[in-house]
C-alpha cells in the first residue's frame, strides 16, 4: 500500500455555531472517514456475532481493534504475515488500535510499572511479556492500522494528585519514545500510511489535565485521544476532563475519547469538541438483553432514546418491532415476543439480533449528530440530551 498522497489529514466540513461540535473527514490509507464517529469494538479482530461486511453495509467506516489481546492470541507476526488486520480480518475500512497498555494493566497478573514499561503475566498461559513503548509501536504496525496510539500510563480512579503528576511524565516520555520508534520503521510495515496519535492524561484535575494536553501537543501529532476517562469516575467530571483538554490542543486535529459511551455522553461530548468514539456498550448490553429504543417528538421523556429488557415478561406478547423508528434487519423482520424468545431459550440468534441492532442505533445517532451540525440545529440535539438526563448547563 502507498503512503497517502500529501493533503490535509483532518478537513472541518462545518462548525456549529453555539457549541463546539464540528463534521469532519479523517483522510485515512483506508479510506475518508466521517466525523463525528463512532468506532465499533472489534476487539479480536471481529465484532462479537457481526460480519465486517454487515458493518460496512450500515454505515461504519472505522472499528476499533485491541492491542493486547492479539498481541496474545494470534500474535501479531502471525498477523502482519496475512498482510495486516485488514486483510485477515477482511475488513475494507480504517482501524483504530488502542496501545494495549490499559489491559496489561488491568488484567494481567503480576503487573509491574515502571519508566521501561509493563511487565505482566499473561492471563491466558502465563508467560511474561514487556510492553514498552517500543513494543507498542511494533505490535501495531505489525496489525497495520490506520490509527495508531502511543503507549501511555493509565493512574487509575480515584488517584491523588502525585500518581496523576507522575503518569503525566511518563506517559509524555513514553509518548516520545514512542514517535521515535514508529517513525522509524512504519515505512517498512504493511500499512506505512498509519499515523501515531498522542494520549493525554491527568484523571479529574482539571489543571493536570491542561498541562498534559500543552506536553503532548508540543510533539506535534497528527491527532489526539484523551484518556483515562469512563473509568468509574462521576459522569460530570469527564465533561470537566474534556473541557480541561480539547482548548490546548491544535484546533484543526481530530480529537478521540477513548471508551466513551452512552448516547448523551457522546452528544454533550460532540458539543464539546470531540470527534470520534469507540465503546463495548452497544455489543455488550445487547448480549444481556438491553436494547436501545428512539423516542419520538412529543414523546414525555422528550426525543431521545430509552432502553428495553427484552428479557423482562411486558414483552412476552408484545409482537411489535424493538423500534418502531429503526429499518435495521431486526426490526424489520422481528418482534419482540421472538428476541425474547430467542434470549429465554438461549438461541445465539438473540445475541445477534441485538447487536445489529443496538449498533444500528449507535450508527444512526452519529448521522443524527452530523445531519444537525450541518443543519445548524446541533444545540437543539445536545440540549434535549442534557435536559434527558438533568446535566449541569
């Protein structure tokens, strides 16, 4: 594959004029991707019960794979031998990979930090394995994504003030190192059009926060992720986080939240400068049953969007469609009374459903978000979520 030809990498379309929401196109070696966006899990190479194809089919132009967990299983030489993740996975679109570092920090045995990197057991055969910020790079050139991200160190929630201080400085060092070593061999990879993006961190402190974000931007990367969010902290302090962040990094690059989320989170963060998502709601609340239901005009609860059990026993004999609102496969050939059907006998078909649909309903919102930032009624939107669920003005 050829390296992309010289342009802008992020082209803002349209800015609205009463928020920070802005559409855009990501210029991918995979293709132009449309912001804001949101990236299904794909996290070992395959979103759980969906075909690539069907993703394509309904609008997802980037998914987003984990470092770690092919780094165990396949491995990733075994990977880069297919012709990268693309290839083996035979998806047409951009890949977004995360560095790895939150799941050897999170569930892995015998983890240890240090300013090298991690060290940590592996919970599948327990063999040690190094994650530095070298490491990171190789692993992910060798999966060949369009979006790669630096290695960073995640403090954790709650954190004081010194943990939060010192994962700055080594996520800013280790984001160095990081550019060093994939500048100097994406161009021998099977994907030598991937761009590295930078992470910042700083936990709830809003100060730490800007003061990662002014660190990170001084290495001058093509894009950014804010991390360290959606971690079990209290939904106002994300917003907090991001409106720390996103005024000192460069305008005119794409910002990503990292495992960010619910519906409205998504929209209040779209009118606060963030571009693009990847999140495991959809998939896995669909495989307990949760489904995602758009509310209509005039509904009490206000347009938006509500949530069904389709396990509880109100949808035993209830033969309409999960959304009377959606043209996805599920509700345009099932009822509830079969999907609950499905999930009360453990037929796999229920799981299936589910997902396409609840990731139907993530995909639409985000052409919902575009079509009314472009449309200059993106504030209506964001403050129907915000009053939906009384978030602070």
């Amino acid at each position: 594959m050829l390296e992309l030809p010289h342009m802008s990498y992020f082209s803002i379309l349209k800015k609205d004029q009463h928020t920070k929401a802005r559409t855009g196109i990501i210029h991918t070696a995979h293709g132009d991707v449309k912001t804001p966006l949101f990236n299904p899990i794909g996290t070992k190479g395959a979103v759980k019960s969906i075909a690539a194809e069907e993703m394509r089919f309904w609008g997802a132009e980037m998914l987003l794979a984990n470092t770690y967990h092919l780094w165990m299983r396949p491995g990733d030489a075994l990977i880069a031998k297919a012709g990268g993740l693309h290839k083996f996975m035979n998806w047409k679109g951009a890949i977004f990979t995360d560095s790895g570092g939150f799941q050897a920090f999170s569930l892995s045995k015998m983890v240890k930090i240090s300013d090298q990197g991690v060290s940590f057991r592996s919970e599948i055969d327990g063999t040690m394995h190094n994650l530095t910020p070298e490491v990171s790079m190789q692993i992910q050139l060798n999966l060949g994504s369009d979006i790669a991200v630096v290695l960073d160190d995640f403090p954790g929630y709650p954190a004081t003030d010194k943990q939060v201080a010192a994962s700055i400085s080594r996520t800013f060092d280790w984001a160095k190192r990081s550019k060093l070593e994939h500048d100097r061999i994406v161009a021998r990879t099977v994907n030598p059009g991937q761009k590295l993006w930078g992470i910042t961190q700083g936990s709830t402190f809003p100060e730490m926060r800007a003061e990662s974000a002014r660190l990170t931007r001084t290495l001058d990367f093509v894009g950014y992720a804010i991390g360290g969010e959606a971690v079990g902290e209290p939904e106002e302090e994300m917003y907090k986080a991001v409106d720390a962040t996103i005024p000192h990094l460069e305008e005119d690059k794409p910002k990503h939240l990292l495992g960010v989320g619910t519906p409205e989170q998504i929209v209040q963060a779209v009118a606060r400068g963030v571009d693009s998502f990847d999140c495991v709601i959809p998939t896995r609340e669909a495989r307990h049953g949760k489904l995602y239901v758009n509310l209509k005009p005039g509904d009490p609860l206000g347009v938006g969007y509500t949530t069904v059990n389709i396990t509880n026993e109100s949808t035993r004999e209830d033969f309409s469609p999960v959304d009377n609102t959606c043209n996805c496969y599920c509700c345009l050939n099932f009822t509830r009374s079969y999907i609950r059907h499905l999930f009360m006998s453990g037929e796999p078909l229920g799981i299936r459903l589910a997902t396409m649909h609840n990731l139907r309903f993530y995909l639409n919102l985000m052409d919902r978000i575009r079509t009314a930032i472009d449309a200059e009624n993106f504030k209506e939107l964001s403050d129907t979520y915000r009053h939906r669920k009384g978030l602070p003005e």
